[in-house]
C-alpha cells in the first residue's frame, strides 16, 4: 500500500468518526430525556396515568428554555430516582413541582401540618382511577 492509499484510509476513518461523534453528540439530550422519563414513569406510584405523567414531564423539562438547565434538571431527576425504589404522590408532585404552581396534590386521607386550607377535588385528568385528591393551598 502506498502512502497517498493509507492516508485515504486514515482519512476516511477520521471522517466516519468525526460523523459518528457528531450524531452521538446531537442525539444524546434526546436519549438521556428518554431515558430518564421512562425511569420516572417506572417508579412512578400505581395508577398514575402515562400519559399525563409523560406531559407533566415534558411541562416541567421545557419550563426552562436553556438547553443547559434542562441537562441540568434532567440530571437532578436522574439522581433522585436513582436513590428511590418507587415513588410516593408526594415525592412525584416535589420532583415535578412547576415554579408558577402553588399547590401541592397529595393523596385522599394526608393530613396538612402546616396549617394550609384543604379542599377536596376530584382530578379526571392526572391518574387514572379517577380518585379523590385533597388540594393543599397557602393562606
């Protein structure tokens, strides 16, 4: 092999590899989404609706329009679900938490300890058995 057919080689695969660097590069937020959502969904407490689990998601990661805040909150995600067997109403709704809401979904039967005003609704649309839910609001 003469050198001008080894530097073709060697050029050719530099550009397969700089090809392969930039799909992995361009693909991975969208596989790390992924997979941190269908982690989530895994670990999320029997009866939750997909669906709205897989919405409210997307609502809270698309909250922040930097890409790197969004890697960042999908990190902090990721952590948290890694340190948790299956989550709780509560932990679902504090790891979920938007920053323009003010109320925290908690299941039928929770108590309030910090002297917030309870109401009890009926949310059709967040889980799947459609159960009652007590809606805690500040004062």
């Amino acid at each position: 092999m003469t050198i001008r057919k080894r530097s073709l080689v060697i050029a050719s695969l530099f550009a397969v590899a700089s090809v392969f660097y930039g799909v992995a590069k361009y693909y991975s937020p969208s596989l790390i989404l992924y997979v941190v959502e269908q982690s989530l969904m895994q670990k999320a407490p029997s009866g939750t609706d997909p669906v709205i689990l897989h919405d409210r998601f997307r609502a809270y990661i698309s909250e922040t329009p930097d890409k790197k805040n969004q890697m960042e909150k999908l990190l902090r995600v990721a952590e948290y679900l890694e340190k948790v067997q299956h989550l709780t109403f509560e932990q679902l709704d504090e790891l979920l938490r938007l920053s323009g809401r003010e109320s925290l979904i908690l299941p039928l039967g929770c108590s309030d300890k910090i002297g917030r005003t309870i109401e009890s609704v009926r949310l059709n649309r967040f889980f799947l058995n459609n159960w009652n839910f007590f809606v805690l609001k500040d004062v």
